[in-house]
C-alpha cells in the first residue's frame, strides 16, 4: 500500500525526539513546527529502554502524552517500533544478544545496531514491543505509518549467526557435495566434510570483506553477504507481523540508506508497503549521485513513489568537514526527491540534541531554541511552498526510456573479486553511465534484474560481471524484439556462485554480444590508452582518452566501432555493436572519459528516439519529469552557485512555485528550483 494520502499534499516533517527534552519545551515545538508549517513528525525511533524499562515492565506514559501533544497540534504521526538500539538490562542478562564483528570481537552494551539479528532473545523482545506498540496504537487517529527499527544494516559473526548460517546454506544447497561443488572447495583442499566444519566467514576464517583482505573462498563470503541480509529482513518481517495482528491498514516501511553495500534491497522491496531511505549527500558529491540514488529507491518498487524520510536541514555532523548548506541548497536538494518521485520531505532532525554524537547535527529548531534563524526561515519557507502545491504532485510517475542496471549482489562478487583491479567500484561505474545521460536531461530509471524491461527502449547494464540463470535468455529475448543493449567490460565472467565461466567471456552474452575476450589490463591509476573511432557513427568523431581497464576481445558477428590506440593491443576493438534479431548489443572494452559516453549515449538514444528534456546541454541545470493524469511536470534545478537563464524548450508554460505563466527562457537564482507546468 502506498502512503497515507489523508494530507492531501506532500508530507513534511522529520524526526523528533520529545523524550530527551523536559515537557516544558512540548508547546513550543509544536508552535513552531505549525510556524513551519510541519505536519508530520517521526517519534519513538530510539526509546526502548523508556518503553520496557526491565524484562517483564512496559510503561507507554510519555509516549501516550507525545502522541496527544502532537493530535493537538494537528501533527501526523510515523510511529518508530524502538528495535534499533536494545536496553542496557537485556544486554547483561542475555548476552547472546551482542554482535561479534568481523574481527572476531565480541560486543559489549553500546552504540546501536548492536543486535545479533539472529539472536532468539532480540528476535522474541523486539516482536514482542511492535506488537505492544500495535496493540496500543494501531487505531489511533494521529497514525500515518509505521517505522520498524531504523537504517537496519551490519553483520554479525557469533555462534547464534553460524548456526542459522549452516540452516541458510543446507536450504540453498541441500547437500554438503553441492556446496563443496559451487564454493570450489578443492582449492587449497578447503573440502567440508559436515555441515558444523563451516563457520562464518571472518578475519579469523575464510572472510574476505570490504577493505580487500583477501582469504581463500570468495564464494563463502559472498553467500555470508547474502545471508546476512536475509537475516535482517527476517527480523523487519517478524515486526510488520506482529504490527499486522492489530493495524492492518496503515502502511510499514523502514529507512534504507541509498547504495549501502550490505543490503540488497530489491529482496526486501516486495515487504515494504512504501519504500523511504535517508539522504546525505557530501557537499562535493555530484548532483548526479544524489540523483541515480533516488531513481534507485523509485525503482525498487517498479516507480511507485518513495519517502524522502532523513535529510540535514543544514550540516551534516558525522562528514569529515561539515559543512553548511548555502542559503537555497537545503530546498534544493528537497525537490531534487520530489523531482525524482519523493511524496514526503523529511529531516533529521526537528529539533536539535542538546549532548552525545549528534548534537552539532543540523535541526530545524536549533539549541537557541526560537525560530529567528537562516535555517528555520528557508525551512518555513519550504513548507509554505509545498502547502501551496497541495496533491497536484501526489502519486505522479517519471516516465524513462533509459533502464540502468543496478544488483546488489553482483555488486558484491565485483568488489570481492581477487583482480584485475583493487579499485574496483561497481557504483561508481554505473554512476559514469547515469550522469552522462544526466548531462543530456535524459530520464533514466534504475532497474533490477527482476524488472521489466519492455518497458525501454534502452537497457545499460555496466560491470555486469555476474550471469544469473534465465538473465541472459531475458537479455536475449529484449533485444531480438528491437531493444538496445550495453554492458561493458568485466562481463559475463562468473555465475551466481562466483564460478568462472568456460569456453570464452561473456559466457552466455557471448551470442547476443557478439565477441569474445581474452584477456583484461589493468591501467595504473596515471595511465591511459586510446579510444579510436573507425567513422561508423558520423555523430562520433576522434580519438578519445581511455583508462582503468582494457579488456582484449575478438569479434565474432560484432561489427567494429572503435579500437585501441596504444599498446600491444593496438587496434584490437574497444567498442562494437552487434546485431541480434530486431535490436542491437552495444560492448564497451575500456573506461572511456566522460565526453565519448555522453556521446555514445546521445547517439544511442537519438536512434531510439529518445528525447531530451531541455533543447540542449545546460551546464549545471539538472532537468526531471513527472507524469500524472495526462499532464507533465518539469522540474529545472540550478545547481550552479550563481543564477542561470535555463532554456526550456517551451514556447509557454505554467511555474507552479510562483503562479506564473513563463517562456522558453526562464532565470533561476542560484541553487533556484522551478516546476513547469506542461
């Protein structure tokens, strides 16, 4: 189900913590949060120990008196369950409920995200509250939707966790032959002969984790991965469980974290009523990144609208400089969310912590306590703003062409692997493809395996180093009905165990690709090679700048687009497009610079007929599009530190920000947002 639209406008609000302020403050908060206009407010993220203050004692009296302060004040209210940090009492009674990391340590009581996901004690409390919680408030007026546990994510590698590990792999596997077989468990006579020989994967044993240390068996680190975050939905599923037992209509989520490595988050889409996910972009980070990351959370479920629920209102405390958002740059970042299909504009925080690790952390409210302050004034402002536009966004869909693919798990046996580069990125990479089509305002959704890809005229699919049974026929089948195909270089090498393929990469993109590669070179970080076009495409001119990796590949019934400039390889294709049924598959050997993608992929997307939002390049203008009931709404977003005269294209449309009817020109301040009307 989606989000509750009782509000008829986009939500606005954020995280507010009542229980670390004396009540005195309650009033104001409220006032001020009206002041704002705020109307929603996330509560009881972390208050455990103030709900169960010993193993048989749940008191509900300051939550009770929260969510009647809010009601009061018209605020709607996300109830948090409270999971993601356990009480100091549980921790000593039953210490099976602390993690032991990677280093084989084990935890003692502190921090948060301590939980073993696969302790029966955290498993059998925290079910225990969601439905307490349920229970009490499921009906209650205020209740807008539920918040299980917060930013779940971390690995644990104790007993509790090796036990469930060996029931994880006996169920995927069925046989300790199977496992020794798809693990390759002969090298360096690593063979298992009982189930309980195998342990979890870490410094100690067999682990090969995220700083490139690097052991014996990828493959036992890879299926950790994949347990590991099985394990933390189990838990997320064992709380919307006991919510359901009581509160059957009022939508469930929890807040993921963008591209955060350990979570493969198209798994737990399917049990997640409205995807929401916390952003916080560094203030270096290219627009583009915050940008591909929302097209992921909209995609992972199919376009549905998703929930902007953290973002700083100004500084972010925990980045290695933390630096102020400019006067304009907070409500920018806002409608980039709306912008790509966000329904809600939340913060962390409401108002300012007065001690521990989060207190020099941005608020809406800060420790003056008063609404006198640049932050406070351009967070009203924002909440007039969306006030104004009411629903006319609600529910409305961007409408790609361009599919990129995006797999967590593939991202984790590229970044596993031993070679051909410790700079192995899988993000990054597939970001270089997004922001050049970013460049050229082309709409793109991110897509996972599992999506439909007839919806596109376009599927890029980088680093795909990872086949999947039935992927390739899906690929196969796209691109014999008339889609274009891209994959890159490191394609096609292993199956879903981290087993190399044989008879020649791609493996089975081998036909549809039509090459073969033999060999892959990794380029020093100062070293390039040459990218020289052969005058296939009359749009693609040149020799360009090459580097990271250059794989060496053959054609078979590909036809030569490009090839090397330099090095032994000279001349070996670098680019080629082959023809397969009604469509073609295009192959990038190389990490070209940024000029030849930008190029390769408006020439690509012209064939299509693929059309850019704006009439041309603007350089730092980032253009996005949202459709509802036939009409279409362009979002111009200047992310330039000085104002820009944007051309739109339009001979005349309709500004929703400013009520005013405007043409083909139109000048946005700096860090200035406008949402055209079509």
């Amino acid at each position: 189900m989606p989000i509750n639209n009782k509000l008829k406008k986009v939500w606005y609000g954020g995280d507010y913590n009542p229980e670390q302020w004396d009540k005195r403050y309650w009033d104001e908060d409220v006032r001020l949060f009206q002041l704002a206009g705020i109307d929603v407010a996330t509560v009881n993220v972390f208050s455990w120990p103030l709900l169960q203050p010993a193993e048989d004692e749940y008191d509900f009296s300051m939550l009770d008196s929260i969510m009647e302060k809010l009601q009061e004040g018209n605020i709607g209210i996300i109830l948090g369950t409270s999971t993601a940090a356990h009480p100091a009492w549980m921790a000593a009674r039953y210490p099976d409920i602390l993690r032991v990391d990677w280093e084989g340590r084990k935890r003692t009581y502190g921090g948060r995200h301590n939980s073993c996901p696969n302790s029966p004690t955290y498993r059998n409390y925290a079910a225990a509250l969601a439905e307490k919680l349920a229970e009490r408030y499921g009906n209650h007026p205020g209740l807008l939707l539920w918040h299980v546990n917060n930013e779940m994510g971390g690995y644990c590698y104790c007993d509790n966790c090796a036990k469930a590990f060996r029931v994880w792999l006996k169920k995927r596997y069925g046989t300790i032959e199977t496992l020794n077989k798809v693990w390759y468990t002969a090298f360096w006579g690593h063979t298992f002969y009982d189930w309980n020989e195998i342990v979890p994967p870490n410094l100690l044993s067999e682990g090969v984790h995220w700083n490139w240390q690097r052991s014996n068996q990828t493959s036992i680190s890879l299926d950790y991965f994949r347990f590991g975050s099985d394990s933390l939905l189990a838990c997320y599923k064992l709380e919307v469980e006991a919510i359901r037992k009581h509160s059957r209509n009022i939508p469930i989520t929890t807040n993921f974290m963008g591209t955060y490595k350990e979570m493969n988050y198209f798994d737990w889409a399917p049990y997640i009523d409205v995807i929401s996910w916390d952003s916080y972009p560094a203030p270096n980070q290219p627009p583009s990144m915050n940008a591909m990351t929302h097209d992921l959370m909209r995609g992972l479920k199919d376009g549905q609208p998703f929930m902007l629920m953290e973002q700083t209102p100004s500084v972010a405390n925990w980045q290695p400089y933390c630096k102020l958002k400019r006067p304009g740059e907070m409500k920018k970042w806002s409608y980039q969310a709306v912008a790509h299909g966000a329904d809600t504009v939340m913060f962390f925080q409401l108002r300012k912590s007065l001690g521990s690790c989060e207190k020099m952390h941005g608020a809406v409210i800060e420790h003056v306590g008063h609404g006198n302050t640049r932050v406070f004034r351009e967070c009203a402002e924002l909440g007039e703003e969306l006030g104004r536009l009411g629903d006319v966004l609600i529910d409305a869909r961007p409408d790609a062409q361009v599919g990129i693919l995006y797999d967590w798990e593939n991202r984790w046996a590229v970044e596993l692997s031993s070679g051909p580069s410790n700079d192995l990125n899988y993000v990054k990479e597939v970001h270089k493809y997004y922001d050049a089509l970013y460049d050229l305002h082309i709409p793109v959704d991110m897509v996972g395996l599992n999506g439909d890809f007839n919806r596109y005229e376009v599927i890029i699919a980088p680093l795909l180093y990872m086949i999947k049974p039935g992927f390739a026929a899906k690929v196969e089948s796209f691109v014999e009905a008339g889609g274009t195909f891209l994959t890159t270089y490191f394609s096609g090498i292993v199956n879903e165990t981290d087993l190399a393929v044989t008879g020649g990469y791609p493996g089975e993109l081998r036909k549809v690709l039509g090459i073969w590669a033999e060999e892959i070179d990794a380029l020093y970080p100062e070293d390039t090679n040459e990218l020289v076009m052969n005058g296939a495409i009359q749009e693609l001119q040149g020799t360009f700048s090459c580097s990271f990796l250059c794989e060496l590949i053959h054609t078979e019934t590909a036809e030569v687009m490009a090839t090397y400039g330099e090095d032994f390889y000279a001349g070996m294709p670098a680019l080629t497009v082959n023809r397969y049924g009604q469509g073609l598959a295009y192959y990038v050997a190389t990490s070209p610079e940024k000029p030849f993608l930008v190029k390769l992929l408006e020439y690509i997307c012209k064939e299509k007929g693929i059309e850019s939002l704006l009439p041309f390049q603007q350089q730092g203008i980032e253009a996005s599009r949202r459709v509802k009931d036939g009409r279409n709404y362009l979002f111009l977003i200047n992310h330039n530190n000085t104002s820009f005269v944007a051309n739109t294209g339009l001979p005349s449309s309709f500004e929703l920000l400013s009520g005013k009817r405007v043409t083909q020109n139109i000048e946005l301040p700096a860090h200035g947002v406008a949402i055209l009307q079509v």
